[in-house]
C-alpha cells in the first residue's frame, strides 16, 4: 500500500512549482523534457531503493557475522 501513497503531494511539485518556473525560463517543450528527465532518474532511483533512508543501527544489519 505505501507504493500507492507515497507520492501523492509529489506531482503537485512538479507541476505547480517546478513546472511554472521552468515555463517562465524555458518553452513548453524544454520544460517538459527537463521536467520528465527529473522525474524520470527520481523514479529509477525509488524502484532500485537508491533513496532509502540508512538503517536505524547505523548500517551494521547489512554486514554479514
């Protein structure tokens, strides 16, 4: 179920800020592209867990004993 949840309030950063400032710089068609590319590494980064946050024991669960 978080999969589902997780970025609800994200697309509305992305269109109603980024993509105002970008248009005000840009033209629509830039803006978009530089706008997909972004959000295109931060969902490859998700699926492949690159934005985890560390584990609470400071990285030892990892490491084998």
């Amino acid at each position: 179920m978080p999969a589902l949840t997780d970025g609800i309030g994200e697309d509305l950063g992305w269109r109603g800020f980024s993509l105002p400032r970008l248009l005000g710089r840009r033209g629509p068609v830039t803006a978009g592209l530089l706008l997909g590319v972004v959000r295109l590494l931060v969902v490859q980064l998700a699926v492949s867990g690159g934005l985890r946050p560390p584990p609470s024991d400071g990285g030892t669960a990892a490491t084998p004993t």
